[in-house]
C-alpha cells in the first residue's frame, strides 16, 4: 500500500467529520486501511446495544401492524371494523378484555382479546393491530418530509444569509403566525375527500395522504429555524473557510462539510415529533381531515378511551403502551444514531 | 328551529335534555318536597351547561336552554301549564284574561290581557307589549327564527290598552299553539324593532328578569320586583317562585366535571356524559329524585336526500336502507334510557302518534333490504354521509355504514362540527346523500313535525329543516294530504296526521327515524322536586329546593 493510496483515504474521511477521522496504526509488514466515515459511524452504532434493541422492536411493530394484523384478522374471523350488539352492555360500556360476543354473520360466539374498543363494541386488539399501520405511515412519512424541507431551507438560508435568508425566515413567520386550524378545515371541506383516496394502490391508508401533507405544509418551520440557526454558526468555521479556499462548490459544502454536522439536531427533533404527529392525526381526524371513519389508528383509540377511564381503563392502556413503546424506540435509536455520527455530543 | 336543532346536539352532549315531557304522558314531576324536607323560600338555582344561550332576546332566543330561561323570565299570552297530566296538554292563559275569541271565520283572533302584569323595569304590561313582540318578529333585519311561524299572519292590531286583534291569512288551528312560543312574550315598546337586546339587565314581565349576561362565561337572572304571587293576576297562575336567583355558569367545561360538582351540591341542574348514564340510574335510582327520566317530543333519524342522485324517485333503496339500519344499535348510541326505537316521525306521547310496525326495531332484515337493493337501485353503491363529530354522531355514522355495506352501498362518512353539519345538509344543492338530524317540537302538535321537515313546498336555497328534501314523491296527492291534516281539527286531525305518519314512512321512506326521545336530568341533592314542561323544560318557576 502506498502512501499516496493512504492519503486518499485520509481524504476520503474529511468528506464526512475530518475530526472523527481515525488512523490505524501503520505498520511497515501490513498494510493498514483507514476507516471511511459510514463505516465509523457503523461501527460505533452497532456497539449501542439500546439502539440495536430498538431497531428490533420497531421491526417487530411492523411485522406486527402488517402481516400480523392481516394474519389476525383471518384468524379470529372478524374485520376491525365490524360492530358486536354485545360488545357494549346496557350503560354504552365496552365489554372488557377476552370477553366473549356474537357474530351474526358467521353464528358463532367469538373472543374479543382486548375487549371491545368503543360504543360499538369494536375488537380492541385488531383496531390496535390495524392503528398502527396509519399511525406508523402518518408519524414516519411526516417527520421524514417536515425534516428534509426544514433542512433544506434552514440550511440555504443560513448558509446564503443575506436576501435569500431575509425570504425564508419571513416566509417561516409567516407560516408559524398562519391559522393552521382554519386552513385544515377549508382544505377538509374542499380538496379533502379527494386527498383521502389518494392511496398508491393501497400502500397507504385513506387519509394518510392528507394528513402528511398537512404536516408537511405546518410542521417544516420549527426544524427551518434550529438549522439555520446552527448553520449560522458553522458557516464561520475554519473548516468551512477551508473548504472555501479549496473550491468547493455551496452545494458542496452544505452536503459534504455542513449536513453531517447537522444530523445531531435533526435526528433529536425527528423522535420527538415522530409521537407528536400520532397524536395529531387523531385530532386532525376529528375536524374532518385525514384517517376517515372506520379506519382505526392508535390517535382515535387514544382519543375516544378517556370516556371509559372509569370502566374501561384498559382502552387507554393499550394504545398509550403502543405509542410510548414506539415513540420510546424512535427516542433511543435516535440517541443512538446521534451518538454514532457525533461522539462528541455523548457527555 | 335551526338553533333550537343545533343544540339539541349539545344537549344530547349533555347527556340532559332541558326540553320536556311529551304532552299526552304530561308534564312530569319528580319527587314532592313535602316527602322530604320543607321547601325553603330564597337561596340560587344553579345551572351547569357546556353551551352559552344563543340569545337571550325572546325574539332571537331558540335553543332549548335558552328557551328554559324564557320560561322564568317572560311572561307570554298562551301557555301549557306547568301541571302534571292532562291539564299539561291543554293551552291555557297566562297573560291572557281567557281563550282569545275567534271570529271571521277562524282568521281573527281577538285576546284580551290581564291589568295589573308589571315589567321588572316598572312599566305596565299592555297589549302594545305584545305586539311589539309579533312586529320584532316579522321584522326582516332582526332575522327571528319567530318569522318562519307567522307566514300566514295578516295584521296585528292593539284594541285599547289590553285588546289584541290578531288575523290571519288563513285559517290555521295551531296558531294558538305557535304563540305560546317564547317568542311571542311581552316585551318594553322601547325594544328595538330591528336590533338585539343582550345587554343586562334585560327588562321582562315574568317572574324572574335577567339581571347579567357575561356571554360565554355566565348569566345570572333574579326576582322581577313586580312580581307579587299572592295578589291578581299573579296568584292565579300558582307559580311557586321559590329561589330568588337563578345562575347558568359551566361554559365550555367538561361534563365529567359538571356532574361532579352537581353531586357535591356545587350546582343544581347538570350535564353528564351519556356513557354515564346507566351508572347514575343505577347510583340514585330513576325518577327517585336525582336521576330523572322523562318521555320528550324529540326524534332522532337519518335522513336521505330525496334531491341526490342516488336517492332521488328511488324509493326501493331508500326502503332498502329503512330495512337494514340496525335501530337498537343505533338507538343504544344514544345512552342509557336515552328514548324508545322507532322507524316513525311522528314521536311517542305526541297527539297523532300510532304504532305501524313498518319496519324491524330488533335489529336489520338484510334479506328484505337486499332484495330491495338491486344493482339498478344502487346506482353505483356509493354514498356520502354528513355527520357531526361529538357525542352519538360518529358511532351512529359508522353504525349505518355498516349496515349498509351489507346491502351493497358503501358509505363514506363526513365528519363536521354539529353547526357546520347543520348548515350544510340545510342548503340545497348540496352534495350530500345522508344526514344526521333530530327535531325537538316547538309546540306539541303533530303539524310541527309533518308539515315543517316533510312539505316540500317550504324547501328554500338555504336553512331548510326539511333535510331529507322530500317534496312528496311516492306518496299520493301528499300535499293535499298534509293541507287536509293541517286544516282538521280535534280527533280527526289526529287520525290524518297518523295515517300521514304511516304512508310516508311505509312508501315513500324519506327519512329514517330511529329513537324517539327522552330527557334526562341530574340534579343537585338540594332540589326537592320539579316540574318539566313541554316547551320550556325544566319550570324555573316551580323548583323547590330543600
């Protein structure tokens, strides 16, 4: 190996956190390689067993909210959506857990694991199992979409300042100062329903789209502002001027230079909306937009379990333990991405 | 009715109807104080309610609590008797020396008024009070909901100080009936013809007067000082006039809440959740003092655009979704005692009433539907249903779109605030092919509901009541069906709007009524007893508590 090759790596590496770049030992007998930026941030991530655990546990709710709801559902022989008459008792209360029903279609009595879910005596455990689908693909679609707009206008604005800056933070005021509310419910009334069959072929729950946007269009100007504003500070950095005085193009060292430093607050502010955004869809829902009734989503059983918080606490148990659990993995993988780009931010 | 209508959802939000006790089964009373303890003479009725009053003007007021304060604030011509039974059913005078007398026909109406009614401003109550109430009513910048009941009034003339000389267009036997309405009470030639009074106080001739409205927040009425019981013209009516003040607080809170604090005597009269219900019956017994129950003059139903395509001179599909809707789902919806089931318009206890047996009220007859719903009938299988989102709007909504899945018609549920739900199914055009809606009648005569919400005559751009947009069709000479009912009297205007009732609804199948309903109430452990009354709900007047 010769040391112009070694000089390329030790290139390569700058492309990503020159800081972090490690050497190996060179040794005169073998030939060493320098670790490259993706292989570093690898290595560091899969030595944080919390994070590895949490990638496991996000898989498994989704192995759980798509084949397994549709597995279940076969099953047990019921849709989450049918009601049962005596799923509900005389006072309008669901019927608590592994209570058992009749199904009219089919004549024969049937389990309801979790009990019944609402007024209608719907089964608990398939809505939940159903719920997450929307829940995941509203959570996950959104936070993705809210965090690369904000990036990419946070960073531009930063980094150009001047009149471009001037626009997009005026352009963030006035999106922040805009009645979102209002907006929502004129979009439900008009454009609405057709946004709601918007599905890709059945990949996506009714709604879902809607929704996304939504929080697309609302959502961008919190990540906006915190990365320009961290970009404000970079783009004074030596390494930045360096870079400049090389001739790399803005692009360039927004991509290469600016972006990897940015990951720890993007990935932060990404788990902390990603429950937000669960939460919101089923308040959106209720005004009309987005999830359209029947389809389940762990928002609306959240949403409508307070009513029983006396006789049926257990219908606010399992989509709150849902949505902890999942929003506790995205929490944690989060950390533990944010560790594996930064170490320096692990104090 | 518009207004009326909207609240009847906050109402049913309440779990507790104000609105009151069908005519035939009476007014209602609860428990006598003298089983209990002394009345006591003074102290404050204290109301909870989630909504503010939409008006406290009788000339705008039109939501059922607001009409419940009319009640101990106004002083009308005509009233139904704050009595138990028969007696209930009856109009009698309350401003009025007797029964007015009717002349040219049955077109004039000639009243003579009572000396000696004062408005709490001190001013004496004459006839010129009374028909300041008809001209603010008829008045076209005031926009009273009263304008849509005088459509047939000719002139209104003062005879002196205390005659009043009503005539009409037509003859109409429900127009004694329409003016017992809060709307027509006497109020200070000094009101504005064209503008509001909601600024306390608020001067009116009843026994109480509305001292203070802080909109959204709470009103506060006391004892109109004009008021003697014990002398003419006062003591005659027998009111009991027990508290000194009345309070309406509890806007915007939660009805978990306001039923906890009517348990801990912090209020007198409160909401609860509907899924509460059963619980409180169960707690305090019902009818036994605290939880009570009584027959009301109100139907819920989901009504089908007879002007929608799909709908439209397709009575087999709109029979079709009579046969599948599972009633006593939908009816359980509504919460524990909430009413009876029923596939009539018009409501149990009301004058007219008489079972059919038209439809299922166990649960849906898919076989008898489906066969009903070919695939012509269908019309492509899709339809859109407007819904509110509290309370029994979604879960009734998904219950009928369950059902009708099952025949082939697949629903898609739009859900809106109970205001922007009402106004939109109100306007015509619109594209919509269920609605959700319930009627609480304003006087008790079957003509307030078949004549207003089925005549198609009446059918207007916008704020129509009639929701289902039926103007007859599939029905046999309907309109002349409904003039004849509308003009008979006594029994045999009974018969007619029965058979009305049933030939609509086996037919022509516009609407689907599914609960006729009950008022609820929880009270306070220091109310004694009470009154409810058909039009004004809980009687103010006569509450006592120990």
């Amino acid at each position: 190996m010769s040391t112009t090759a070694r000089e390329d790596e030790v290139l390569g590496a700058t492309t990503g956190l020159g800081s972090d770049v490690v050497l190996e030992p060179v040794s005169d007998e073998v030939g060493v390689r320098a670790r490259g930026y993706w292989e570093q941030v690898w290595r560091r991530f899969k030595r944080d067993r919390v994070a590895i655990g949490s990638i496991f546990f996000l898989v498994f709710v989704v192995l759980v909210c798509y084949p397994g709801a549709w597995l279940a559902e076969r099953q047990i022989g019921h849709s989450p959506s049918d009601p049962f008459t005596d799923g509900i008792d005389d006072g309008l209360i669901p019927v608590g857990p592994w209570s058992k029903v009749y199904n009219p279609f089919t004549d024969e009595d049937q389990i309801l694991v979790l009990g019944a879910s609402d007024t209608l005596g719907r089964d608990e455990f398939l809505r939940l199992l159903y719920g997450g689908r929307v829940s995941l693909q509203v959570a996950v679609l959104a936070t993705i979409g809210v965090m690369i707009i904000g990036t990419i206008l946070g960073a531009v604005a930063g980094y150009y300042r001047g009149w471009i800056d001037t626009i997009i933070s005026r352009l963030t005021e006035i999106t922040m100062a805009f009645p979102a509310l209002l907006f929502v419910i004129a979009l439900a009334s008009t454009v609405g329903s057709r946004l709601n069959d918007v599905t890709f072929g059945g990949v996506l729950a009714p709604g879902v789209v809607t929704l996304v946007l939504v929080f697309w269009a609302f959502g961008w100007f919190y990540p906006a502002r915190i990365i320009r504003a961290k970009v404000l500070s970079l783009r004074e950095k030596e390494f930045v001027e360096a870079a400049l005085m090389t001739g790399a193009s803005d692009w360039r060292i927004i991509r290469s230079h600016l972006l990897p430093h940015l990951a720890a607050p993007i990935i932060v502010y990404s788990t902390l909306v990603v429950a937000g955004y669960v939460l919101a869809e089923a308040a959106l829902s209720f005004l009309g937009v987005g999830i359209p009734l029947p389809t389940p989503s762990w928002g609306n059983l959240l949403s409508s379990a307070p009513e029983f918080y006396t006789s049926q606490p257990w219908l606010m148990l399992w989509p709150g333990v849902a949505v902890v659990l999942t929003t506790l993995a995205f929490n944690l993988l989060g950390d533990g991405l944010r560790d594996a780009f930064d170490p320096r931010s692990r104090l | 009715m518009k207004g009326r209508f909207s609240f009847s959802v906050v109402m049913a939000l309440l779990g507790v109807s104000l609105l009151v006790a069908a005519t035939a089964a009476g007014g209602t009373t609860g428990p006598s104080a003298s089983d209990k303890q002394a009345v006591k003479k003074g102290g404050t009725y204290r109301i909870l309610g989630t909504s503010d009053f939409d008006h406290l003007d009788p000339a705008l007021s039109y939501f059922t609590h607001s009409w419940n304060w009319q009640g101990a604030t106004q002083l009308r011509m005509y009233y139904y008797p704050y009595v138990k039974g028969a007696a209930s059913q009856r109009i009698a005078p309350m401003a009025a020396t007797g029964l007015p007398r009717v002349s040219n026909g049955g077109k004039t109406y000639t009243i003579t008024i009572k000396r000696g009614f004062k408005f709490s401003n001190g001013q004496n109550v004459t006839a010129a009070n009374f028909k300041r109430a008809f001209d603010r009513a008829v008045n076209a910048k005031l926009q009273s909901p009263a304008s849509s009941f005088l459509d047939d009034l000719a002139s209104v003339r003062t005879q002196g100080a205390l005659g009043l000389q009503i005539t009409l267009k037509r003859v109409a036997p429900d127009f004694l009936a329409r003016i017992t309405m809060p709307f027509f009470s006497a109020v200070p030639t000094s009101f504005p013809l064209d503008a509001e009074v909601d600024k306390g106080p608020i001067a009116s001739a009843g026994p109480y007067y509305v001292q203070e409205w802080n909109k959204k927040t709470s009103a506060l009425a006391v004892r109109n000082p004009n008021w003697k019981n014990n002398v003419e013209p006062f003591k005659s009516l027998g009111f009991a006039n027990n508290v000194d003040r009345i309070t309406y607080s509890g806007i915007g809170g939660d009805l978990a809440t306001h039923r906890l604090q009517c348990e801990r005597n912090e209020a007198d009269l409160c909401g609860f959740p509907t899924t509460q219900a059963k619980e409180l019956a169960d707690k305090y017994g019902v009818n036994k003092g605290r939880f009570q129950v009584d027959q009301d003059l109100l139907v819920w139903r989901v009504d089908l655009n007879n002007e929608q395509p799909l709908f439209k001179n397709n009575a087999p599909l709109r029979k079709a979704v009579l046969h599948a809707l599972d009633r006593r789902f939908m009816t359980a919806q509504h919460g524990f005692l909430a009413g009876k089931r029923t596939d009539q318009f018009i409501p149990y206890g009301m004058g007219g009433f008489k079972e059919h047996d038209i439809y299922s009220l166990k649960g849906p007859n898919y076989a008898k539907a489906k066969s009903l719903a070919t695939p012509g009938a269908l019309r492509g299988g899709k339809a859109v249903f407007y819904a509110f989102n509290r309370a029994q709007g979604p879960p009734v909504a998904q219950s009928v779109q369950f059902n009708l899945k099952q025949i082939g018609l697949d629903v898609e549920i739009k859900l809106f605030d109970r205001v922007v739900q009402n106004t939109k199914a109100a306007t015509r055009g619109e594209a919509f092919d269920i609605t959700h809606e319930g009627w609480h009648a304003d006087y008790p005569d079957p003509a307030n509901f078949i004549n207003v919400l089925l005549d198609g005559r009446r059918l207007q751009a916008e704020n129509n009541v009639n929701t289902s947009y039926f103007s007859g069709a599939g029905v046999q000479n309907w309109t002349q069906k409904l003039d004849a009912a509308y003009s008979a009297s006594g029994a045999e205007r009974l018969n007619l709007y029965a058979a009305l009732d049933r030939d609509v609804m086996a037919n022509a199948a516009p609407t689907a009524p599914y609960i006729s309903g009950t008022s609820r109430r929880l009270f306070g452990p220091e109310v004694g007893c009470y009154v409810a009354n058909g039009q004004v709900g809980t009687v103010i007047v006569n509450i006592c508590k120990t």
